[in-house]
C-alpha cells in the first residue's frame, strides 16, 4: 500500500526502512505468484496498471476485515468488562429490552451497555456507519449496508376509551374505525407508519395524526375518546391503563416485524451476539405467551 500512496519504490523503501532492491523483489514475487503486473514501471515512478488497480480495491476491503476481526479478538479476550452500543426504537426500548438487558447485566456486571433510543432511520444509519455493533427495529428496511436478522412477528392490538360504544364489541371492524376515527403517532415512528398503511389498506380517512412517538401520548388522547388507535401488544403492561380497553381487529391482527440489525461485512462481537440472544430468546417468549 505505501508504493501505491507514494508512486515510487524508492519513497516507499524508505518510508518502509527497507532496501529498495529487498522491495522491488517482494513485488515482484507476487507479480509472478499472481500471474499479472501491477505495475508499469517508468523512471521517474510507477502507476498502478488494471490488475493493480483491481487489487488495491480488494486490498482495502482485506485491511478493513483483519481490523474488524482483531477488534473482534480482542472482544473475545475480555469478555468480562468493556462496553457494547445498542440502537432501538421507542415503541421497543421501554416495552421488550429491560428484560434481555438485566440478563445480559447479570451475565456480565463490568460490561458497560450505551443504548440510543432513535427512529428507524437513525437506529439503521448508526448501525451502519459502525457506531453501534447492534440494531433493533419493528419494519421492514432495505439497505445494503445492513443484515437484517428476522426475530418475530409482534401483534397490534386495537385501543379505545373504555366508556365507548366499541368496547363493547370482541372485536373491531373497519365500520367502527370509520365511526370514531384513527389516533396515529409521527410517521418518523415504523408505528405511525403501519397505522397509516392499515387505514390507507381499510380505506380510512378520519385520521389525529400527532407529532409525538410516545405511546403514552397517544393512550391519553384514546382514554378521551379522540379516537381508536393500534399499538404494540407488548406495550399494553407498561401503562395505566385505567379507562382504556384493547380488542382484536376482525379482519385479522396486524402485526409489525421485529429484526436485529447487523453491519454488513462486520464480523459480530462475541458481546453483541449474547445481547442479541438474549434479545431474541425474550422477544420469540413473549410471542409464544401470546
């Protein structure tokens, strides 16, 4: 890499402290190894040729490996202190991570554990970009510079004053929706969004969209009869839930998929992998009991 960065043999021996003859061998042995020249050679310096070029690419994706593998390593060595960075979203954090946090707590006290609880967008750009080594959303994403590691599908359950004639019903059909109207969070919030998609699905137009992606926010504006709203089964033990009632969607639950995000090409900390079992292993429970 330095003779690329130089343009000279000559420069680089140097900068090297080797002899550029030792230098010029070296390259040349794995000129004959490879079977190509990747290098032309001119007096005054040298140019990377086709081949050259080809694997200086392939070079840099090699360097960035074996530093995201030796980090990888020396995770391995301690185990028992360091820190680990979590990303996830609000309608996730407060309702289905307590429980896989203190396990992974009790699993390893000296472990320092940094959570950022950002919209999708944010929770996918921070993974990507490498600043966290684990991800945890509710929709689904493209993005090629992340995996997406499928865990469960969550159900939406259908809230409403208790006092309202819908609570009445087992369950709640797109005629009740119409009649008293749809409570939505941000649509910078997965959850806002999937509200919007089921009322775009149900052909529902009586719509208080709020900016908040607080699900306390919304269960207020329910309690005081502004409307039906969906929000996460898992939710629903978080909150006082004095004057609400939650039913069933007739035509079928909705549900909303919960993934772990993964950096592309980044080898997973042995850390990052125990969270995210405990996080999986707690959220496919939580299913189960449904």
């Amino acid at each position: 890499m330095t003779v690329i960065e130089t343009g000279s043999f000559r420069e680089a021996a140097r900068r090297l402290g080797v002899r550029q003859p030792s230098l010029s061998q070296q390259i040349g042995r794995l000129e004959d190894t490879l079977g190509v020249e990747l290098f032309d050679r001119r007096a005054d310096g040298v140019d990377l040729t086709t081949a050259g070029l080809a694997l200086r690419d392939r070079a840099y994706e090699i360097l960035s490996l074996f530093d995201e593998t030796r980090r990888t390593l020396r995770d391995t060595e301690r185990t028992t202190q360091g820190s680990i960075h979590v990303a996830a979203i609000p309608t996730l954090v407060p309702f289905l991570l307590p429980g896989p946090l203190r396990a992974f707590r009790d699993e390893y006290p000296k472990v320092n554990v940094y959570l950022s609880e950002s919209p999708t967008v944010d929770v996918v750009g921070l993974v990507a970009r490498g600043l966290v080594d684990v991800g945890l959303i509710a929709s689904h994403v493209n993005d090629d510079r992340c995996r997406f590691e499928h865990v469960y599908d969550e159900p939406l359950v259908v809230v409403m004053a208790s006092d309202s004639p819908w609570a009445q019903r087992d369950r709640v059909c797109k005629d009740d929706f119409n009649e008293a109207g749809v409570v939505i969070l941000s649509e910078l919030h997965c959850l806002g969004d999937q509200t919007i998609e089921f009322c775009e699905i149900q052909n529902l137009d009586k719509i208080t969209q709020i900016d908040s992606g607080q699900i306390a926010t919304v269960l207020e504006l329910v309690r005081r009869n502004l409307g039906l709203s969906l929000v996460p089964e898992s939710s629903l033990g978080s909150f006082n839930l004095a004057g609400i009632a939650a039913r069933e969607v007739s035509s079928g639950t909705p549900t909303r998929p919960v993934s772990l995000v993964w950096k592309a090409g980044r080898p997973k900390s042995e850390l990052a992998v125990c969270l995210a079992r405990l996080f999986s292993d707690h959220l496919r429970s939580a299913g189960t009991k449904r």
